[in-house]
C-alpha cells in the first residue's frame, strides 16, 4: 500500500512539474534570417506542448496565430529531473518579428517575441561577449547591461557568446543558475534576445552542452552564420583545430569571401591573448584568416578586454585582423600588463574590465564599441569594407596584367635593373605578375622570380627584390564594366600609372615609359587580370 502511495505520489509531482515552463531561449545557428530554435525546460517529461506563433501580436490567443508547432526534441539533462525542450521553427521571413506563447497540459506562457535576422544590405547590430562562469551577483549586473542596451538599440538582433558560461559545464545545478540568470536579458516588451553560442573550456559535458543549446552546428559545434552582409563563423577550441574543422574553415572562408563583404570569427581560445599562452587558433586558423582577409576575431577565455593592432602575417598590418575580447560577463578579472606583447602597441590596449562588444554592420563598414560595466562607452574602431568580393578571387595566383586599351602587357628586360615595360601579350617571354597582398584592394606586384616592381632614381621602374624599401604598394581602384579591370594606383602618392611610347623596339616589343600620373587623368590606365 506505501509502495503504491509513492507511486501515486511521484506521478502527481511529475503533473505539476510538466506545468512549470521556465528557461526560454532562442538559439540561431546557421540560418537566423529564416529559422530560429526556441528551447525551454520542464520538469515532467510531457510530448503535448505547442508552440503558437506569428508575424502580428495575438495577446495569447490560440486561434489567432497563423502558425503552430509541435516540441520536436525532448532531452533530460544529465543528473536531473528536468528536460530540454526544443522545436525549430523553419521557412520564417528575413528581419521580421515573430510573436509565440507556448502551451503544455493546461498551461500557457505569456506571449514572447523574436526578430530574425536581416538580409543582406541591411545595416544591424549583434552584441558579443564571453566567460559568464563564477561571479553570479557579477553576471546578473551585466545581464541587465546587456538588457538595457537591447533596449537603446533596437537593431540588435542577438548576443553572441564567447564560451564559459558556467564553471562545471557538467553540473546542471550550474547551468539551472545561468539559465534562469539569462531571463534577466529578456527587455520589458517581451522580445527575447537570441544567442549564438560557442563551446568554451569549462563546456566539458558535450552531451549537456547540446541539451542546453540543441546542438548548435551539429556534432562539431561549428558552423557558419549568415547575418546579412556578414558571415560569422563560430568555431570550436575544444576539439581538434586542424583536420576536419580547418578544412570546413578554408571550405567556408573561400566561400564566404566571395558572398560577403565582412568577416568575421567567433572562438573561445585566443590566438593572441592578453594574459595566457596561444591557443592552437594561432597556427591553425589564422593563416587562412590572413589568407581570406579575415575583418574581426572575438576570442574569450583571458578575463580581460583587450583590442590587438590589426595583424597579417605576424606582423603589424593595416589591412590585417583585428583580434578582440577576451571574456568579462561575469568572471574575476585578470590583470594583464600592457608592454608585454606587441600586438597591444597603440592604438592596441589591454585591461582588466568586465564589458560587452557591440558590433554595427554596414554597407560601408563596421562599428565596433565596447562598453563598460558602468554602461560607459569605453572604446569604438570603425572598420572599413575590405571589398574583397570585387576582385580578390580573379587576383590570386601569378597572372599577366593587360592594358584593356592596347592590349599589351608589363614586361621586362632581364637583369636586376633592366626597366618594366609595355609589350604584346601574345609575346611567350613577357613575365607573369603575382599579386602578393591577400586581399584584392591593395598588392604589391612581384614578378615570378621574386623581384618587385620599384621605382629608380630616374623616374623608370625597375623589378627588384622585393624586400626592397622602394618597393611599390598598389590599390585596386573602381573596377569599371569588365570585373577585372582596375586602375593601378600607387598609395603613398595617390597616384596613376601611365605608360608613354618611345618608339623604341626591342626583343620585338615596344617599350614606353613608365611614370606617374594623377589619377583623375584621362590617360590613367585601366588594367585586367586575364
């Protein structure tokens, strides 16, 4: 009689519990713009829960919402009593509002509401951050930061984190605690802020790591982010680097280049951190980032906030990634120092303050601003578009340049010094030109043996090598009907190349001098890779 008493008694808690819907979140992973997962916990194990949903608010009424669905994935946390509950909604529309009230047993939420993503050409902005673990009383005062800006902009249409949500990733008491923490994020009209989350070093529990967010990118936990113009790629440091994840990564980063004027990476472990040694991101990920022109990297795990030089082939560059971060949503800070690591020279920095990331997209470039825990804007950087969709895959690999006008090439004579020169492209000795620079807008032209076009003494130009301080720095400028075609313009002097006849012929090829030209000139030349 007391066995079936307990019975009884356990099947009537697991009723009410089913009741209990608590921890709602909005999860976008690969495609925010026309789908989102809505995931929330519950006690009882119920397979009769709804989500009612659509375009226009309905203030709780069933039979006034357009769409309904019913939770496709139920998932026990380990060590629990409780569920993740999760449904993707699909074929949603671009940059619209989505209202939805979920319905268990006899009970319904109160109406939420979502945006996804926009599409391309839009001008939004998404909020980043990482390591919210240890600091509860810290992470709930940034959690209301990170609401209240949500509230001042309302084109924010996610947060993307950084890792380290909670110290044991395998406790779900933890992870209750930051759950029920992040409700403080949702603003006062009800409109969720979605996340787009990455695995950090404290995620040990692969199995609750995926119950919590409904395995985001699937088994690796990487995948790329289309949010508009930009392409966000979220990568995982708690797995191998190399292999399988850098081949999805070039994969992805050739691909994107092409489609996207920004890019931008989203990892837990730092390939140029501020307090710690380098991740394995540093020989396995950032050459290609390097090599696609990656625009921006947010990199967790230092508890810190640094902002690095812009950086290209280890070495300070003006057309290089930036690196930023690195986690301060609810951690004790380290403090790191200074002087310590050139990438951080003016107007690099590091510092110990907890802070949020604030990224604007646009069509000219992105705004990046850090705020501060005191809700005080503490830093802003202002990236232009590296229009690296424009010419960056026809200027790869070593190629003639052809003056659209005449049809003829840039040729040399042999010898170190023997001048450039104008000659017909049919010719089979005229040397190829490779464009060294990695990103279509700037280049230098390097002849195949390794010598450079440089500019003497008398006004002629000349290949040498191309360590060569005179060597010349080019920028791709307004290609016109003909993708390839491009002006050459020297940087330093804003300055066109023109070539001038001589009358002179040799090797059976007209030579014509080289000089600069203002840009603005009719005469200018306009060049295409072929």
């Amino acid at each position: 009689m007391k066995a079936i008493l307990f019975i009884y008694a356990i099947l009537i808690m697991d009723s009410q519990a089913a009741a209990d819907i608590k921890h709602l979140r909005v999860v976008f992973d690969e495609n925010p713009s026309n789908s989102a997962k809505i995931i929330f916990t519950t006690t009882g194990n119920s397979n009769s829960s709804y989500i009612y949903f659509d375009e226009n608010m309905q203030n709780g009424r069933f039979e006034k919402y357009q769409g309904k669905a019913q939770v496709s994935q139920l998932t026990k946390y380990r060590g629990s009593r409780e569920y993740a509950n999760s449904v993707e909604l699909t074929k949603l529309k671009a940059n619209t509002n989505y209202y939805f009230i979920i319905s268990l047993d006899d009970v319904t939420t109160k109406e939420y509401y979502f945006r996804t993503a926009p599409g391309k050409g839009a001008s939004f902005k998404l909020l980043f951050g990482g390591d919210s673990r240890s600091d509860r009383d810290k992470r709930q005062h940034m959690n209301k930061l990170l609401r209240n800006v949500f509230e001042e902009h309302d084109d924010i249409y996610a947060l993307v984190h950084g890792g380290d949500y909670v110290a044991n990733g395998r406790s779900y008491r933890q992870w209750e605690k930051w759950l029920s923490d992040y409700r403080l994020t949702t603003r006062s009209d009800g409109r969720l802020l979605p996340i787009v989350p990455t695995r950090g070093n404290h995620e040990t529990s692969t199995q609750m790591y995926n119950a919590i967010f409904s395995t985001p990118g699937g088994s690796g936990n990487y995948f790329l982010t289309s949010f508009g113009d930009l392409a966000l790629l979220t990568l995982n440091t708690e797995i191998n680097h190399s292999g399988t994840q850098r081949n999805w990564l070039e994969a992805n980063l050739n691909e994107a280049s092409k489609n996207y004027l920004f890019l931008a990476a989203n990892y837990h472990r730092p390939a140029f951190p501020a307090v710690k040694t380098p991740g394995k991101a540093l020989t396995a990920w950032v050459p290609l980032f390097d090599k696609y022109g990656l625009d921006i990297a947010f990199e967790s795990d230092g508890h810190a906030l640094k902002r690095t030089l812009p950086i290209k082939n280890g070495e300070h560059h003006e057309r290089g990634t930036i690196y930023v971060g690195e986690g301060g949503l609810g951690v004790p800070l380290r403090s790191p120092v200074h002087g310590e690591k050139w990438y951080f020279q003016t107007p690099g920095y590091v510092d110990a303050v907890h802070h949020i990331q604030l990224l604007e997209v646009k069509p000219s470039g992105l705004n990046y601003t850090v705020v501060d825990d005191q809700n005080r804007i503490y830093d802003s950087l202002q990236i232009h578009s590296k229009n690296r969709n424009r010419n960056i895959h026809h200027l790869t690999e070593a190629k003639y340049l052809k003056n659209l006008g005449t049809k003829t090439c840039i040729g040399f004579q042999k010898g170190e010094r023997s001048p450039a020169f104008h000659q017909v492209c049919e010719k089979k000795y005229e040397q190829a030109i490779e464009l060294i620079s990695g990103d279509n807008d700037q280049f230098l032209l390097r002849n195949k043996d390794m010598r450079c076009l440089a500019k003497s003494f008398f006004r002629g130009f000349y290949f040498d090598r191309c360590y060569s301080k005179n060597v010349q720095s080019f920028t791709l400028q307004n290609p016109q009907s003909d993708i390839n075609g491009f002006k050459l313009t020297q940087n330093s002097q804003k300055k066109c190349l023109e070539f001038e006849q001589s009358g002179q012929i040799i090797s059976g090829a007209r030579r014509f001098h080289i000089k600069m030209k203002g840009c603005s000139s009719k005469d200018s030349q306009i060049f295409s890779v072929f």
